[in-house]
C-alpha cells in the first residue's frame, strides 16, 4: 500500500484538486491530510487528518503524517500537485528495478526534474500528455542526489533507516535535500524517473504565508552546510546544489 502524506495550509481548493487526481489515478492506497493551521479546519472525514492549531512548518508536517502512516511505500506530495494516471504503477517499476527513492518529473520545479511538454487545460487532457510522456520515455531515468520534495516516494525501509524529516529545517527549505543525503549515506538509490510525469503549481504556500524564499534560503543554506560540510566538502556537483536552488514560483491556475 501507498501512503499519501499531504501537508496543507489553507488552498482548499487546490487540495480538492490535488485529492481527486489521487482517487481517479491511484490503487491502493492512504491519504494522510496534515492540515497545518488552516484559517478555517479542512473536513475531509473519510481520509486521515491530522490537525495543527498554528503553521508547525513543512518538515513538522510531514514528520506527523509520516508517524501515522501504514503503507509499505511512502509519498511525500504538496497540496497544489495533480497526479497523473498509472503514476505510481509507473514508480513501482522502478522500484522493482531497484529504486529506493523517486522522484518524478514536473512542469515547475528547480533542477533536472524540469519538463517540457506539450501544452494542457484540465484534468483529462494532463492524463493524455502524461500516458504519451511515459511512452515516448518508458524506464528512462537518471540517478541523482537531489529529488525534490513537491513528489516524493521512497520505501518504508527508507524512513526506517534513516529516520524522519530533520525539523531544524522548519518552516521549509533545505529538508528534502537533508533527507536525500542521508538516505545516500545509508546506501539507497535515488532515482528521477524520466517517464513520470506530475503537474506542479509551485509555492502557493510560501505566498499565501507570505514567507521570504531568498531569506529561507539564506539561513537554512547555512544550517544545511554545518551539518554537511565535512562530508560533502570539496563535492562540486553537492556543493553547486547552493548555486542551483532558484526560487520556484506559482503560476495561475490553469485547469
């Protein structure tokens, strides 16, 4: 079974979104709602929730929804995600090939993980892009010691070895990439899957919070390089990971 951890703050409207997309394109499975200090508490009774009073952050978030979770495989996904059909049947084949972690690919994110594809307007016409995505790139994928953390799933083992979310991170910013080091440390394979395609709106909570990216930035940089520096010093492609970390914005609703 797959857990499906979703922390949000506000931006029903795109959970319902984001919370369709899963029903119609996914097998077995949990949804894990963490609903991190909505304005107005978000009643989804037939999913799990978890209630925050006040915003605890992104990496508290998930850490609560990861402690409640009962699934073999593990989904990390933001609130203004749409999934796309067959998208973790897709995963599980690279899992079966030996994936511990994956990460899909996306219309708005920073990195590798960007794509480019032919142009969508509502669910149904997603879901075409995406089967003719996974088709023309079937099991192509790359291993990387980044995934972001829009999407990300990985195996219970994962959670069990390397432990959770490092809340130091809080409100966000720096702990998906914490978690991927780790899990290299650990030896498990990160892998971008080439063929996996997931629609991303991109930092909708970082507006409606009104939190300064750059300033995150900045100081949680600097939290990730004490704790990093004497294992990835002198790295280059880990240590130009600072460089390569553009501010991800939202862009309108297009569907």
């Amino acid at each position: 079974m797959l857990s499906i951890i979703i922390p949000t703050y506000n931006n029903r409207e795109y959970l319902e979104e984001c919370l369709e997309a899963i029903i119609l394109n996914t097998k077995d499975y949990e949804i894990i709602i963490v609903d991190n200090g909505s304005t107005e508490p978000i009643p989804f009774g037939q999913h799990t929730v978890v209630r925050n009073e006040t915003n605890m952050g992104f990496p508290i978030a998930i850490n609560q929804g990861l402690r409640v979770a009962k699934g073999d495989y593990l989904c990390i996904l933001n609130n203004d995600c749409v999934v796309s059909k067959n998208w973790f049947s897709y995963m599980l084949d690279h899992f079966n090939d030996g994936a511990d972690m994956i990460g899909p690919m996306t219309n708005k994110i920073s990195g590798p993980q960007q794509a480019l594809v032919s142009v969508y307007r509502n669910m149904e016409e997603l879901n075409k892009v995406a089967t003719i995505f996974h088709a023309n790139n079937y099991h192509k994928y790359q291993e990387f010691y980044r995934l972001v953390g829009f999407c990300l799933v990985f195996r219970r083992k994962v959670l069990e070895t390397v432990g959770y979310f490092d809340e130091q991170y809080s409100p966000g910013n720096f702990e998906d990439d914490d978690f991927c080091l780790s899990a290299i440390e650990h030896g498990f394979h990160l892998r971008i899957c080439n063929d996996i395609f997931v629609h991303h709106y991109g930092s909708f909570t970082h507006r409606i919070m009104d939190l300064d990216y750059n300033e995150l930035l900045k100081v949680n940089s600097k939290k990730f390089m004490a704790k990093w520096k004497d294992k990835i010093d002198g790295t280059d492609e880990i240590l130009g990971l600072l460089k390569r970390k553009e501010k991800e914005y939202g862009t309108e609703k297009s569907f």
